[in-house]
C-alpha cells in the first residue's frame, strides 16, 4: 500500500505534468518545504501557487496561508487543489 507521502507526492507530480501540458513554460513540487506552496507553475501571462490534498477539506489555516503567500503579487493566482475520484480538481481562491 502506498503511503500517504508517496500518494501525495504522486498528486502532485501530476499536477506539475499537467501544468506543462497546458503551456507553463516551468511548474515544479516544492517536496515537503512545508511552504504553503506546494506546486507552482509559471505561464506567460501569470504565475500560480497551489496548496494540494489527496482529500477534503482544507483547514482555514492552508486556505489563509496560500492568500497570504500571494497576497498584494501581480499576476499570481492561488488554488486550492484536490483529487476527486482521481480527477484534479482545482478551485481558486486568490
């Protein structure tokens, strides 16, 4: 059984492939910084930081911890992103 690092690294590698298949031109995992970044991707027009789960819910903390991390930057999005019947599924939040 895969545990629950390897299953959370695996979701974001996908994450980070996906990313490159619709034309970041760099996206990479932080690996267990602990930041509240855990996936990041940089397009031309804008930049993305992601907080990942396997499952719901996110804490307020991860939630607030990501909008703090962009806060007051141009051209950054923040998402919050999960795995829904292994599906990615991504929901903005700043």
């Amino acid at each position: 059984m895969i545990n629950k690092y390897k299953a959370g690294a695996n979701f974001e590698r996908r994450l980070v492939k996906k990313f490159l298949a619709d034309g970041a031109s760099w996206s990479a995992r932080t690996a267990g910084s602990h930041s509240a970044i855990d996936v990041c991707a940089l397009f031309d027009t804008h930049f993305i930081g992601c907080q990942c789960q396997i499952n719901l819910p996110f804490s307020v903390g991860k939630k607030q911890a990501l909008i703090e991390a962009l806060r007051g930057k141009e051209y950054c999005e923040g998402y919050l992103v999960w795995r829904d019947k292994n599906k990615i599924v991504m929901e903005r939040i700043y």
